[in-house]
C-alpha cells in the first residue's frame, strides 16, 4: 500500500503563521489542474504500481477548487494508479468554502473525510491569524458537513498563541467536542521565517506564552481528549478508536508515498525527493515532460534517523528490536546510550522494547529528537 498526497498551492489570503508555499491567486487554477493531471501520467510508475490506501488534498487550500477539477484529478488519477477499495480519501478545507451544495457535491464524489482548518474558537484569535472566516461559519461547516453524510471529520486547532490563556484555550477545546468530530489535529504555534507572525515577533508585538503556560495549554488537552476518549496518537494528533488518520500515520510508519504539485515531497524507502517550490516553473515545464525536482538517495544513517522522528512521535514508539534488525549494531548502540538520560529524567518510558516520549517528553520532544540523532 502506499499514499498519494496533492499539494493545492493556491490560498485567498496568507495567514500569519503560515509557512507552507501558496499563492494568493487563483487566475491559474485550471493551468494548474491540466498540469497536476499531467504530473500524475509522468509520476504514474514511481510507486511501482502499489496500491493506493491513502489520498490526501493539501495546501494552500484545496477547497478552491471546484467539483470538475476534483473528477479530472480523480479520473487521471484512476487511469495510472490502482486505488484500494478501503481508501481513506481526505481534502482539507476553510470553512468559508464549505457551503452546503459544495459538501454534497465532495460528499458525492470519492471524498471520505474532511479537515477542516478551524485553527480557533474565538473571533478575536481568528483576526489576529488573519482568517478569513468567523466562529460560526466553523461551527455551521462542521454541521453541514455531518448533515450530508461525513462522518470522519478532523478539525484543527492551534495554541501557545499571543495572549492566549489556559481558560480561553479550554473554551477552544469544549467548542471542539460539542461539534462531535472524531479527530483533532492541534499544533503549538512555532514562529516561521517569512510569516508576518515573524515580523512581529522580531519587533517584539507578539506576548507569547511563556513555555510553562505552553506546557499548561498542552497537558488540558492530552487530559480532556483523554477524557473524551481520543487516543493521542502522534504529538499533534488525537482521534477516536477507528479514526487515525491513515495518511499521516503512513508517513510515520515509513510507507511509500508520492507528492504532487509544487513543493511536494516523495519517498519510496531508497530516496527522497521534492517539488520545486515554485509555480510558474512547475507550470512551465510539466506540459514539456519535465518534472521540476530535486532528490537525494537515503545513506543507512538517514533510514535511521528518519525511523528515530517518525516512530518517537506516536504512541507506538521506537523500537529497539527493530533497530537492532535494520541497521547497523553502532544504531542501536548509540540510541541506548542517548536515550538513557532522557530515560532517568522520566522524558522518555520503556515497554519492552518499545520507547515512548512522556508528557513532559512530547512537549519538548523537537530537543530530545536532535539530540537523539545519529552524526
């Protein structure tokens, strides 16, 4: 099995903590969609002609795009891939796009789940984004949405947020369950370069949490989705029992996947390779026959230290024994040796052979990473 994922690189407006590659124009949609189509016939044997288990629209925001645009993708898309029947299908949308004949017409179509990007509860915190839509505009989606047959929605939220405190962010996660979603995605705001988040930040107009109010916001929501029944199964995400996101996991779980559209990335076990982050190069040279990537064939210490961040952010864990199977005895070696402090100062737990970040550990889990990391 293997994944598919879309990159849709258009937006109406750039948010303020966005750092992900998108254009505030969407005269070149259909240029794009001819292109994307096309990129897919040029890409149609980098999966060596696994199944399809996963699709998942990205962005920028796919929700700009219309029905027709999704049948061509999807039409292209089933001449050069085999799909599983069991698929998980995802589009991520704003809710400002989501209208009631727009979600029965993706509900029509092969789309199985929604992630909508809520990102906050309050109006206030909304402005401060720059998001385009209101709280109840996020509240109707959802509902609308459940209306027309979705029953595998992902919402998104985000916090350590300027001036958020922990009885606003509790508000945000109350907000969250009354819409009965299966799945949170939630993302502690992390300044990027090139945002305006940035800017401000660097003028000093941003009071930022302080890491111990961070902490707090972080521990209330693994305890209330806890609470809710929702397993926290990746440093970001919670779902219930039967709602993981299978396309994300897959990345997690080192399976192959393909990336499509500018800026995309691609791994199929041996190499990686991404799509230039550039629009009008990408449109230029796809309809030539030219895919605008570069690449890079994985040495054993990148296989390792992709398997130590990909397995380290799950609820699985890291596994020794599968360290000791897979790599080179010097591997394991160093990870014991690492980890061990991280053990004794209770960031990191073991079952078995099995390495789990704490609660303290996740929250930090970016430092221990690095440090954890073979050189």
């Amino acid at each position: 099995m293997a994944g598919l994922y879309i990159h849709i690189p258009f937006c109406l407006q750039k948010c303020a903590y966005c750092d992900f590659y998108s254009i505030v124009n969407t005269k070149l949609k259909n240029e794009f969609v001819n292109a994307l189509c096309k990129e897919i016939e040029l890409q149609k044997d980098y999966l060596q002609k696994e199944f399809i288990q996963t699709i998942y629209f990205g962005g920028g925001t796919p929700s700009l795009l219309n029905i027709k645009d999704f049948d061509k993708i999807f039409n292209t898309i089933h001449k050069y891939f085999k799909v599983d029947k069991n698929n998980e299908i995802t589009v991520e949308a704003n809710p400002d796009n989501l209208s009631k004949i727009y979600i029965r017409e993706l509900a029509q179509i092969e789309v199985n789940r929604l992630s909508v990007g809520i990102q906050s509860f309050n109006n206030e915190y909304l402005s401060v984004m720059k998001r385009k839509h209101t709280v109840q505009q996020s509240i109707d989606s959802v509902k609308m949405a459940q209306d027309q047959g979705f029953n595998n929605i992902s919402i998104d939220l985000i916090y350590g947020l300027p001036d958020l405190t922990l009885d606003i962010w509790e508000e945000n996660i109350d907000k969250a369950f009354d819409l009965n979603i299966q799945h949170i995605s939630a993302y502690h705001l992390t300044i990027e370069p090139n945002t305006l988040f940035n800017i401000f930040y660097k003028k000093g107009n941003l009071n930022l949490p302080s890491e111990t109010e961070s902490l707090n916001q972080f521990k209330m929501l693994k305890h209330k989705t806890a609470k809710k029944g929702f397993l926290h199964y990746e440093i970001s995400n919670f779902a219930l029992d039967g709602f993981i996101s299978l396309h994300n996991t897959n990345y997690w779980m080192g399976i192959k996947y393909l990336g499509l559209g500018p800026s995309a990335h691609s791994y199929n076990l041996t190499s990686r390779q991404w799509n230039i982050q550039n629009l009008r190069v990408y449109l230029d040279e796809i309809p030539k026959g030219k895919l605008p990537y570069e690449s890079e064939k994985l040495t054993e210490t990148e296989k390792f230290n992709d398997y130590l961040i990909t397995s380290l952010r799950t609820m699985w864990g890291l596994n020794a024994e599968k360290i000791k199977l897979d790599y080179s005895e010097i591997y394991l070696e160093h990870f014991l040796k690492k980890s061990k402090k991280y053990v004794e100062t209770n960031l990191i737990k073991i079952s078995g052979n099995n390495y789990f970040f704490t609660e303290e550990g996740f929250f930090i889990s970016d430092n221990v990473i690095q440090d954890l990391l073979y050189e």
